[in-house]
C-alpha cells in the first residue's frame, strides 16, 4: 500500500449533505427499480409460469453484472473519479430500465434486467469510498446507514407498489425513475477535492495486488455474500411467501413489506451508533447475526397476525444494522490504505452481488423446491417451500457471522478522524 496521505480526506465540506443526498436519491431509484419485480412476484409468476427458483433467477439477474464488472468498476472509479464512472452506468441503467418496460420474454427481461445492474454494480463498488471521503472518522457510520436506508425505502415503496400496480405500470415507472436518476447525480453529486486535486490516488497494480492478497478484505467481501444472500432472499419471496400466508391480502402484505423496510432504514442510520458504543466489531456484530438469523427462520411458522408483525420487525431492525455494519467495515480493516478504497469496494461489491444472484434463486430456491415439490404438478409451491428458503436465508447469515468471528479481534468499531 502506498504511504501516502495526501488524498486522505479528514475535512468536513459544506457540500457533502448535497452529495450525500444525491446518492441517496440515485440509490433509491435503482433499488426501487430493480426490487419491483419481487414487488410484482404474485402477478409475473402466474403471467410467465414461473417457478419459484426461476422467478429468483430472473429477479436477482441484475446482480450478476456487479458480479461481472464490481471488482473492475471500483478501480476504474479510483482512476477517473465517481461522479464519471456514475454518469456513465447511469446510462446504461436506462437503456435497461426502457428495454425491460416493452419486454414481453423471460430472456429479454433476464438480459435488460442485466443491463441495468451494470448501475447499481457500480454505485456499490464506489459508494464507500464516496462516503468516507466526504465524511471521515465517526461522521462516517451515520452517513452510510442514512445512504444505505436509500436502498432500504427504495425495496420498501417497490415491494408496496408492485403489489399494487401489476406488472406493465410497475416496470414503466421505473423506466422514468431512470431518468431522474440521472437529473439528479449530475445536478447534486460533486467531486472531492481531495480525489480531484491527488491524481497519485488512483490504484497502480501493485497496490491492487496487495489489496486482493489482503485475507481480511477477502473475509469481508465473503461476509457481505452472505448478507446479501439472506437479504435478497427475504426480499425476493415476501410478497410471494405471505400472501400464502395472508390467505391472498395484498395490500396488507404490501404493507408489511413497506414497514419492514423502514425499520432497516432506520436500524442502519440509527444502529452504527449502537455498535460504536462497543469497543471492537466482531462480538457485536456475531451476537446481530444470530439474533437475525433466529428471526429469519421463524418469519413464516406463525400464523398470520401480530407473531408475523413482530417477527418481521425483529428482523429488519438486525438486518438495518448488519447491512450498514457490512459496507463499512471495509474502511474499519487495519492496515488498508483509504485511497484505495475503490479496489476494496470493488471486490466487496463482487462477491455481495455474488451472494444477491447466486445464492437465493440457484441455491437456496432449487433446495427448497426439491424438498417440497410443486402441490399441483405445475408452479404452483405451498407455505412449506417457502418455509424452507427462508431457513436457508437463516443459515447465509450465520456463516456470515463464521467470516466476522475470522477477523482481527482488534478490529474497530468505528473510526476517529484521527485515525485517518
């Protein structure tokens, strides 16, 4: 790593809440974009004949481009600046999102759903770096959970309007949100002037080689797999799996799903403070993972009423904290040089979206499925299927807590800015 501090930022700029804003915004977009297809899961299944592991193939299609393209994206974004590299994948966010609204196959809306990941792959291998540039030391906890509560109400107000709107109105109103996705990064997002004014902050070879040689940076990027495996997952069948359980109410499943997704909101602007209170990462964050993971497998084995509010509650607000906690520890990791963050991002965002589309609709779905076949030959899966994939999306999130238990016991909760 290079020893050099020169385009460490530890300044506060006026302009950051504008930034800050303008990620939020564009991050909104995109989740809500890309989760109304779960939003829209009791229709498009029945329209497509779809089973429940196709429909998870085809709703986390979009993070395999950050798959493809996370770990080179989070350079280039090191090398030419974010708000380029964000201009740039925001047009093909929008080639994707029309593309998708007048698809009328699986394949056409598998291949524009993977366009348009190539935005958010990019969005998540820089926005830490952003972050942390723009907000340093204990600044830093807050911003990114009120950045990630953007993706948070984003899959809330999808996972509500899907179920609300159908397939057509759904998928067009995306394809506009594109374009204000767009408007507002160029009119709100700003470069910082330490990555504008050191151009030796960019990533040379040597130093990307001893960031993917960094065994605490691979254990992260696996962790947060594993997050996103269980996120996704939940995300992708709880419209499916409760209004089975509902007896078919949408709108209340709707919004169920909405009020879940505040409380991640506020759970990841609000809980970094929580965990900054205590003195390292690991025994916190081990002791989150568990008590998500005991809320995850029992969402669906009470019956419908107050048991499913509270079980739904208990686990947003773990998974609120645990996803912010995840896309910071990256800048917490003793001995990794701040301005290559982008290459740390770059891998983290790899194998996040490694664990958003590999695991739930290609692994935990087909498991499930096999255990409980279809209950009419066809594509028609009972409560029980459903059961099954959300304790499998239990079992992510403790092995998620395996990798934090593998990193330094010394690892920080949270940053100073004297630490820098």
């Amino acid at each position: 790593m290079a020893d050099s501090n020169a385009a460490v930022a530890t300044e506060l700029y006026p302009q950051r809440w504008l930034c800050l804003v303008g990620m939020v915004i564009v991050l909104f977009t995109m989740q809500f974009s890309l989760i109304i297809m779960p939003g829209i899961a009791p229709y498009i299944m029945q329209e497509m004949q779809l089973t429940p592991a196709q429909f998870g193939m085809l709703a986390n299609t979009p993070y395999l481009a950050g798959l493809l393209f996370g770990i080179i994206t989070g350079n280039w974004g090191d090398r030419i600046g974010i708000k380029k590299i964000m201009i740039f994948a925001i047009c093909f966010f929008i080639v994707g999102a029309w593309w998708r609204a007048f698809a009328h196959s699986f394949l056409w809306l598998f291949v524009s759903s993977l366009v348009m990941g190539f935005g958010l792959a990019v969005m998540n291998a820089n926005s830490t770096k952003g972050i942390r540039l723009w907000f340093p030391g204990k600044n830093m906890g807050i911003a990114m959970g009120i950045y990630v509560a953007g993706a948070s109400i984003g899959a809330g107000v999808a996972l509500k309007c899907g179920a609300l709107w159908g397939t057509k109105t759904s998928l067009l109103v995306s394809a506009i949100a594109s374009l204000v996705a767009m408007a507002v990064w160029v009119f709100m997002y700003k470069t910082h002037p330490a990555e504008s004014g050191d151009k030796s902050s960019t990533v040379g070879m040597d130093a990307f080689k001893a960031v993917m040689k960094d065994k605490n940076v691979w254990l992260v990027s696996l962790m947060i797999m594993f997050v996103f495996g269980i996120s996704t997952t939940a995300q992708t069948y709880m419209n499916a799996s409760l209004g089975i359980l509902s007896g078919g109410n949408m709108g209340l499943v709707g919004t169920i799903a909405l009020v879940s997704t505040i409380f991640v909101a506020l759970s990841s602007i609000f809980g970094p403070a929580v965990v900054a209170r205590f003195k390292t990462f690991r025994g916190v964050m081990i002791a989150a993972c568990a008590i998500l993971a005991a809320f995850t497998a029992s969402i669906l084995f009470f019956p419908f009423g107050i048991a499913t509010w509270i079980t739904i509650i208990g686990f947003s607000l773990f998974m609120g904290v645990i996803l912010a906690m995840g896309k910071t520890v990256p800048a917490l990791l003793p001995g990794i040089d701040p301005r290559n963050l982008g290459a740390v991002g770059g891998l983290q965002s790899t194998l996040q979206n490694l664990g958003g589309w590999l695991i739930c609709g290609y692994i935990i779905a087909p498991i499930a499925q096999s255990m409980y076949p279809s209950v009419d030959g066809g594509i028609t899966f009972g409560l029980n299927c459903y059961q099954a994939i959300y304790i499998g999306a239990a079992i992510c999130i403790l092995l998620a807590a395996v990798c934090i238990f593998l990193l330094p016991k010394n690892t920080p909760s949270h940053l100073e800015i004297g630490e820098e």
